[in-house]
C-alpha cells in the first residue's frame, strides 16, 4: 500500500491499470476528462498493457467494450451527464448481454441549461438499466470501488455491469490522501482476466448473441437478468469481505453513522453523505439524536438494510441530489416502498439539495435538519422540500 | 484484381443454414451466402440491426453472430478487433460487420466513419436495398430519386423521393474520402465479383468497405425472380457502377460497353411506375447516369 494525493478521476485510472484492464474505449466529457487522459499516459508509457479505443461518442464507447468482453478481454471506460445519455441505449444492451464491464461515472447534471457541475441525474436516470450502481463519498473508494467491481461483475453468478458513481469536480478533481494498493496487492485480490466462465465470440466455438427472443420467452430472459441484479447483493458483501481481510478497509451496500439511536436519519448517495456526517457530529453533541445512511449500493436496493435502520427512528430525511420532474427526487420512492410494509412507519420526508453543483454546505444539511425536527414534533411539514433553492411564488 | 474465382473454385459447403427467414428472391440474403463462403468459417460476423439480423435467426449456426444494435456495428466490431490483439488472437479470424443501408448510411454513419478512421482492421459490409426494408420500406440516404417508398408516396403534389438526383448519400465515395485501404462496390447480379472482392478485403491490413446493391422485392414491388435480373440491370444501365478503389487508382468492373435505357431498369420495378410516362424526368435520368459515369471515370 502507498500513502499518495490523488483526485478522484486519478483514483479512477489507478483501479482500471490496478485490475489489469485490457481494453478502454472512451470518449472525452467533463468532468471524467482526466480519467481517461491518466490511463492513455499509462498506456503510453508502457506501465498498463491495454489497448485504448479513442471511440468518436459516448455511444461508440459502450458498444466498444461490450464487444472487446465478449471477445473475452477486461474493459472500462468512465463517462459523464451528457455522454451517458448518449450511451442510455447502450447500457441496456450491455447489461441484456450480460456483460462484466465497469464504468466509472463523475457525477454531473444534464443540460438544458447547460451547467458542468455535480448531481446525480445522470446515473440516476439510468438506474433501471440492469447495472450495479455505486456511489462514493471520496477518491478512496472510487478505488476500492471499481476494483471490487471487477471481482463482482466477472463472477459467474452475477454477469453484469457496474457503474461506479463519483461526484464531478467535488470527488473527480479534488485531490486527497489515499491508500493505493500495490500491484501484488490488487494482483492478489483480483484474479487475471479471463473470459473463460462466460460465452465468447469464438470461431472455435460458434455461438450465436443477441437474437430475437418472441414474447412466450422473453419474461423468463427479464426475469433471469433481475434476479441475478437482486442476487448480487450476496456476491457484493462477499467480496467486500475478502478485500476487508486483505486490505482491512470494511464496506458494506450501506454505511451506517451512529443511526442505531436515531430519531432522524438522514440518507443519501455520495460526497453530500460525508458533509452530514460531520453535521450528525455537531448535532450529536447538542445531544440530538441523529445519524446518517449511507448508500454504498443503489442498484440492487438495499430493502434490507435501509429497513433495519429506519425501522426505529421516527424521522427520515431522504436527500436526494437529483429530481424526477413531476414527482419526488428518485432515491425517495425507493425508500418509502421499502418502508411501506412496516407497521409502523417512520415519518419520511423528502430534500432536494445540489442540483448542478450547489454546494451542499453544512448549513443546507442544518436546514434540512431543522424540517426535519419540526416534523419530530408533529409540525406539518412539505413532503417534497428544496431548501437550496429559492422559491419563488 | 488478383486471380479471379471461378464457379467451379466455389466451396459446396454452405456457412448459411436453410430455413432463413427472407422473402423470395431477397437480394441480401444472397449476398451474405457467397460472402460466408469467400470467408469461410474462421470468421465474427458482427450484424447491425436490420432484415438480416431479423432473418438471420440461428441460420448460421457454424460462425460465431452478434446482432448489435441498428448503429453501432463498426464501434461493436472495434472493441472486438483490439480485444482480440491485446489476448493475442488478432490473426485468428476475419473480421465482419454487415449492415444495411439505413444502418450504414444514415443512423451508424459516426459509429462506421469513427472505426474506420481508427484504422480497425475488419470488412464492412453494407447491403443497399435503398430503403428502410426490415420497418417495411422507408425511406433512406440511399433512396434513388424517384423511388416511391411507404415515407415518400406518390401522392397528388409530392411523387416519390424528390431530393436532387446527385445528391443521393454515396458512401462508397465518402469510405474513399477516408483514405479506406479498400473500396468496392458489387452487386448480387455478379455474385464471382462480390467473392472476389471479399477475398481481396480479407487480404487487406486495415478497414475495407464493401458496398452491394442488393434487390429487394417487397420493397421495390419487383418480381421474386427478377431480382438477379434487376441487379445486372442496373449495373448496365449505368445506374450502379462496379469498381474497386485501392491505393487512390479506381478499376472497373462490368463496365457496360453499350449502355441499357434506364427505362429497362425501372419497368421492372413497382416503386417506379409513376415515373415511367414522365419523358422529361427519365431524360433527366439518362443525362444524369451518364454525367456521374464520366465523372467516377475522370
């Protein structure tokens, strides 16, 4: 293990050259830029033996590597906001064929108008497409990440793809201490690539992809891809312990901070998770009783675990980076249907907070407490809540 | 051309499985059955969506087949050529990716331009029927002037596709405008040419493009045994010129010595039939062909 400062875009390029990728193909968008530029100058300089696709669009770049893997080589590329809309056809295709890709994600919003700056409507949006779904609060486990996705998503029960979600410019471009495995070190965790467990395109073995399948089959095809996202979540803690005995850094789907308690959880995906952290700290010594959820895993949900936290507390402030126009934020109804079989359930309130890169300051995470006390009392209080926002009559 | 193959140099052994799905008489199909046997069954074939892809159903059980998706053939088949030469197995197989003319020219002309650029080396293959045949015949990049299809009718005002005659998507010109290593066109009427062109493609380093005019009868309303027929047709009449472009020199093929009447083409054909009592347009046809085979012989 080294000790180096890197950003989390860096961090990104580490885990591809650390998991011995053997085919990139991507295509430039900020924020992911610098990602793909570390791992062409690695490439280049002969310290990562991989091939690099420079495709001429997003969509191009996920065709890419669904057929580099199945033609049994390991694959990444990274994108962003606009370029993964452009790639949304292709994500279902990738995930239909089954195929073990990663790609890491720097978070940020999608124009119009045009901003470059973080949310999670980007990945957000495209939560349904059959991928795993991380999301990270700092450079540290954008490595760890994408290198246990590997182990993940090439496991024979599992086939899938998985994104790896970081928030653009507060995580892809700030630069902080971490611990980067050595190459032994990842070697020993992560097996070398090899194809072998899953279908190939193979003269020597001719097999036919991605036929038409007629309607009597194609609920068991649906059914057989959901299931094995659902089953993930097994795979997903299996491996996380591995790389905790290796490594001796814990994850789990989620992240718990002193919740056990807690009349009001608060629960959100990426860096905004470690800003309410350190306002649970202030609160906590105010004696309130608080914590926060953190969701390591969106896809599959965590039913589990989000019901074992919530089940106590009295209030949960569910802090969505993202809206679904018309409606809630999206990480909202997740949570409340899991909730929904409960006989008692916890009063749920929704925030919609750093849209196209606001700042999520510890003050909006205060405010978004202060509602959420209010409804603690019994106060009537907004389902839906923009506190960053201003409103206008 | 190098050595050229002759009828009886052609292998009995069929890469194509009876029981496709095509109409009676599809161009296309026929296409692909001699191409399967130029390769041979050392070969990926990746399928841009399209009437292959439908009918290819399982028809080829002897070659590895991925149906992609309608525009990303060429982006497909570059993950696969350099997932091979990372692993060592580049020389192993010919690389194929076959697509229609809407996959071609139209939706998959980035992902096509894009991999070609990038110098893969793999041979495309388009099979032009001039319009949307798989979603029932509308109207592409490479509709004729003239032609009616189901998104240009003939109507009372409007009669078939009305762009300006040149300005047809050529993209056999366009692949040559990348500096391709090798371009050809061909067309189903001389299936020995068409092997031979992808004989010399699969010799080629690099990216090779293979333009086939391929009839289409349910959506030109022609006779299923006129197929074969209207494929030589409109190579003599000039509509359709056979060449092969290589190291910037253009040979031909077929060239007719006495060019046919385009009427002779288009009688044949349904989705020309308004057109054949309008003296003033197939003047304009005539002028036309005429204009562009001087000008593909400069």
């Amino acid at each position: 293990m080294t000790e180096e400062f890197f950003t989390g875009n860096r961090a990104a390029a580490e885990a591809a050259k650390l998991s011995r990728t053997q085919v990139v193909a991507a295509y430039p968008i900020t924020p992911q830029t610098s990602a793909v530029e570390y791992i062409s100058q690695f490439i280049n300089n002969g310290e990562m033996k991989a091939n690099m696709i420079r495709v001429e669009s997003e969509h191009s770049a996920m065709s890419a590597c669904v057929g580099a893997s199945l033609a049994g080589a390991r694959t990444f590329t990274a994108s962003s906001s606009q370029g993964l809309q452009l790639m949304s056809e292709v994500l279902y295709f990738a995930s239909g064929m089954r195929v073990p890709t990663v790609m890491g994600i720097a978070n940020r919003t999608l124009s119009m108008p045009v901003n470059i700056w973080a949310d999670h409507q980007d990945s957000m949006v495209n939560r349904d497409s059959g991928w795993i779904q991380f999301y990270c609060a700092n450079a540290q486990e954008v490595l760890d990440n994408i290198i246990q996705a590997y182990k993940i998503c090439e496991n024979e029960k599992v086939l899938l793809p998985a994104m790896v979600c970081y928030d653009g410019f507060i995580i892809s471009h700030v630069a902080e201490r971490m611990d980067v495995l050595t190459q032994e070190q990842a070697d020993m965790f992560l097996p070398e690539p090899n194809g072998s467990n899953r279908p190939l395109l193979d003269p020597k073995e001719p097999l036919q992809f991605g036929e038409v399948v007629y309607p009597d089959w194609y609920p068991d095809f649906e059914y057989k891809k959901h299931k094995a996202l659902l089953e993930s979540r097994e795979t997903i803690l299996e491996v996380a312990r591995e790389y905790n005995e290796l490594f001796d850094r814990s994850y789990g789907l989620v992240e718990n901070y002193l919740t056990e308690d807690a009349d009001i959880v608060f629960m959100g995906l990426g860096s905004l998770t470690s800003t309410t952290h350190w306002v649970v700290n202030e609160l906590r010594e105010k004696r309130e009783k608080v914590g926060v959820l953190k969701l390591r895993v969106y896809r599959p949900f965590p039913d589990k675990e989000v019901i074992e936290t919530c089940r106590n507390a009295k209030v949960v402030a569910i802090i969505d980076r993202d809206i679904g126009y018309g409606t809630t934020g999206m990480l909202y109804p997740d949570v409340t249907r899991a909730l929904y079989p409960l006989d008692e359930r916890p009063k749920c309130l929704n925030f919609i907070v750093g849209l196209g890169g606001k700042d999520v300051t510890p003050e909006t995470i205060m405010n978004i407490y202060k509602i959420s006390e209010r409804a603690l009392k019994g106060e009537e209080v907004d389902t839906v809540n923009w506190p960053d926002a201003r409103i206008y009559d | 051309m190098t050595k050229k193959t002759k009828i009886k140099d052609l292998t009995d052994e069929e890469f194509l499985h009876y029981g496709s799905l095509s109409c009676a008489g599809c161009g296309a199909i026929l296409a692909f059955r001699h191409v399967l046997k130029a390769l041979g069954e050392n070969t990926i074939v990746i399928n841009s969506t399209g009437c292959m892809a439908v009918v290819m159903q399982m028809a080829v059980p002897k070659i590895p087949y991925f149906h992609v998706l309608f525009e990303n053939g060429p982006a497909v088949m570059s993950g696969v050529e350099q997932a091979l030469d990372i692993l060592g197995k580049r020389d192993d197989a010919n690389l194929l990716v076959v697509a229609g003319d809407g996959g071609t020219a139209d939706i998959g002309m980035g992902s096509l331009s894009g991999a070609v650029e990038r110098g893969h080396d793999f041979i495309y293959l388009c099979y032009d029927n001039e319009s949307y045949m798989n979603t029932g015949g509308q109207r592409s990049g490479t509709t004729p002037f003239g032609a009616a299809t189901s998104t240009t009718p003939v109507g009372s005002v409007i009669k078939g596709e009305n762009r300006p005659m040149e300005m047809r998507k050529d993209v056999p010109e366009i692949m040559i405008a990348h500096n391709t290593p090798y371009v050809a066109t061909a067309s189903i009427g001389y299936p020995l040419d068409l092997i031979d062109k992808v004989k010399k493609a699969a010799t080629i380093r690099g990216p090779s493009y293979i333009h086939v005019f391929s009839s289409c009868p349910a959506g030109w309303r022609s006779e299923p045994k006129d197929s074969v027929k209207l494929a030589k047709l409109a190579v003599q009449t000039g509509f359709i010129v056979l060449f092969e472009h290589e190291d910037g020199k253009r040979t031909f093929q077929h060239l007719p010595k006495k060019r046919k009447p385009v009427k002779d083409y288009l009688e044949l054909q349904g989705r020309f039939q308004h057109l054949l009592e309008d003296r003033e347009t197939i003047e304009k046809m005539e002028e036309f062909v005429e204009k562009r085979l001087e000008w593909i012989q400069r």
